[in-house]
C-alpha cells in the first residue's frame, strides 16, 4: 500500500564536488528520453501494485528536476493521476536549481500543479557556492526566489548546507541571515558530510584542516536551530525548519513511515506490506532504462523488513520528528510498551538531556535534535 509518489530526475547541470547523490551531467537530448521513461516506469508499477490509495504527494527530486521543461512536467502530474488517483489537495513539490529557472518556466510548473518549491541555495556566500561546484551564484538564487514568487508560488523552501571548507561562524551566520531576508516558508539545513567516492573525499580527506571541526560544525547547527526558531520557524524535524503549516507532507510521509513508491534510477521504494517492503531501482542510468525499456521494473535489492527490523525503523525514523513517538500507537503496532522495553535507556537518555518522555510521546530534546546519533545508537 503507498501514498505517496516521488520521481526521480538524474540529470544535473554538473556534479558538484560533495554529492553522493545518484545523478550525473546532463545530456540534453536525454531529457525527453527520461521523461517517457519514468511514464512508461509508473505505468509497470501500477500494474504490479495496483493497490495504492489516491495520493496525497508526489515529488519532483534529484538530481535536478528543474531540467525538465513545463510540458514535461505536466505529463508526468497527469499520467501519475490518470494511474494512481490524486487525493483532494495533494502536496505536489519539485526541487530546482537557482540559474536553471525562469519566469515562464516557474509559471509552467506553478500551471502544471506544482504547489512547492525547493530551491537548492546552499549558501549566499559565491565564494563557498564556487568549492562545492555549484553552477549558481547568491544573487541568482535571489532572483529565482523572486521569480517563483510572481509565477504564484506561496510556497518556496530553501535548502542550505553548513560545515563546508573554510566557513567560519560568521560566514554561516550571514548565509542564515540572507537566507531569512528572502522570507521562505521552509528550511533544510545540513551539515556537510564528505561522502565517499566524491570529489571532496580526495580533496578532503579525513581530519582535513580546511573542514570546520565536529564541534565547529556542531555550534554551526546550533546557530541555525537558535536563529531559525527565534524567527518562527518550527524545528519540526532534524534537518527541517517550517512556518506554521509549511512543513514538507511528502517527507514527513518518509519518517512516518507511509508508503511511497519511487520512480526513476536509483530511486527507493517502500510498502507496508507485512512489516514493510523495501527496495532500491538500479541506479546507473543505462540499466534501469534497458529494465524499462523491456517492460522490466528495474528494482533490487529488495528487503522484507523482520518485526525487529520495523521496530528499530520507528523508533530512528518516529525521533527525528518533533512530535516524537506515540507509544500507545506504538504499542498497538507491535504488542509491546516502548517505555518498557527501553527503560533503561530511555532513563539513560533522558538524564543525559537528551530525550523527554511523557505518558503519551518519548520525543528528542532540543540537544538531542543536535546530537541524534547519540541517542538512534541506543535503539539499535
Ligand atoms: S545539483 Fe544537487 S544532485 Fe546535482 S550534482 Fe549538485 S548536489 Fe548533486
């Protein structure tokens, strides 16, 4: 059973010194190539579960999905509704890059049924922009925020990464700053982390003197969390910042465990079959077109999750959000009290100033939020 639906679009202007992420350099004249692809994908899988309910998201990610043009766009909403049914007010958001973006094509997409932008800032600083080998400056960032405006969009999220090569502290909290005057109803904010297999694993190698150190990287975090929250946003979950009503319904369907099918290569997928079915398209661009190309559902790697497993995934997944776990929901799902089974570390965690617990929710303290790890660790 899913709900939600994201699309996978592979193509980037150019692959950015840190990203791990499944994408490349585009070819244009793949483009309209991917497009009928990822129809002809949703079409497979909709025969193959043909028991999803109406849905409530579907989003446009990356990669760059701002590659695709208005129509193209639009052909993806309407065969992803003529298959799986849109629910009354679906959340339909899609990624983009600033520089990749004009007035009439943010009007196209704002046309086609997109509700939700995401624009990919990363910092306001062209200095730091020009490291992470982002094609884009801070003053085109500005101006896509503005152009989505005008083209209808009420809703614009900025993504913004901290921990990057030589930032200090006050350049960070200038990009928090230039990010705010611009009003977005949505943050993500993440720290760099040096993948392997990228450009910065080589450039950067591990203890790098040019990296902020964990606990330069840790205030960094911190800064955001103070200066966002005192500006209204709500810290609703590790990474995310929203306004009152802003918050990203298609990941928090991730966290809460909903399921989602994702289309494109390398895209991941989940059902609530049993105690959750998990698995991952191909990722290499040619094989999961030749799976398609063949009337083949490009999957592997696919994981039926034991009871144990699920119950980890809940509690990882439940804590990142600020509403926390409900344990009576908890414990009609598996049988069993949260707070029982986890007394002691609960107990640990909660002297630690980590998390807090009450008789409905156990749920991450603002310290916790900040050092996550410390506490998934103890539920594992
Ligand atoms: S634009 Fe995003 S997805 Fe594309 S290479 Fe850069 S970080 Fe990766």
């Amino acid at each position: 059973m899913f709900s939600r639906l994201y699309l996978h679009i592979p193509w980037c202007l150019s692959k950015c010194g840190y990203c791990a992420f499944s994408s490349r350099p585009v070819e244009h004249e793949k483009l309209e190539q991917t497009c009928e692809l990822l129809q002809q994908e949703m079409q497979l899988a909709a025969a193959a579960f043909p028991d999803n309910q109406p849905l409530r998201s579907l989003y446009f990610g990356g990669g760059t999905p701002s590659l695709l043009n208005p129509a193209q766009i639009d052909r993806l909403i309407a065969t992803s509704r003529t298959l799986f049914g849109h629910a009354n007010g679906i959340e339909i958001s899609l990624e983009a890059n600033p520089g990749t973006v004009s007035l009439p094509s943010l009007t196209g997409y704002h046309q086609a049924g997109v509700t939700r932008l995401s624009l990919g800032a990363q910092s306001f600083n062209d200095r730091m922009l020009q490291t992470l080998g982002r094609r884009h400056t801070a003053d085109e960032t500005r101006s896509a925020f503005q152009l989505a405006q005008q083209a209808g969009f009420s809703s614009i999220g900025l993504d913004l990464i901290c921990g990057l090569p030589q930032q200090t502290e006050t350049d960070w909290q200038s990009d928090l700053e230039e990010a705010l005057a611009l009003l977005p109803d949505h943050f993500s904010v993440y720290g760099l982390s040096i993948e392997e297999g990228t450009t910065f694993s080589t450039r950067y190698p591990d203890g790098s003197a040019e990296l902020p150190d964990d606990d330069q990287s840790a205030t960094m975090l911190e800064t955001a969390d103070t200066v966002l929250t005192a500006a209204g946003y709500e810290h609703y979950e590790i990474a995310n910042f929203a306004r009152p009503g802003c918050r990203s319904q298609h990941n928090c369907g991730y966290w809460q465990r909903d399921g989602y099918l994702g289309i494109g290569p390398g895209a991941h997928s989940f059902l609530q079959q049993g105690n959750g079915l998990r698995w991952g398209n191909q990722s290499a661009y040619e094989s999961w077109a030749d799976a398609i190309l063949h009337n083949r559902l490009a999957a592997e790697d696919q994981q039926q999750l034991s009871r144990e497993e699920a119950l980890s995934e809940t509690i990882f997944l439940g804590l990142r959000m600020a509403d926390g776990i409900n344990l009576d929901r908890f414990a009609e799902q598996f049988g069993e009290r949260m707070e029982q089974r986890f007394a002691t570390e609960i107990a640990q965690l909660q002297q630690a100033g980590l998390l807090t617990c009450t008789a409905e929710k156990i749920a991450l303290t603002r310290q916790g939020m900040l050092l996550s790890n410390q506490v998934f660790v103890r539920f594992i």
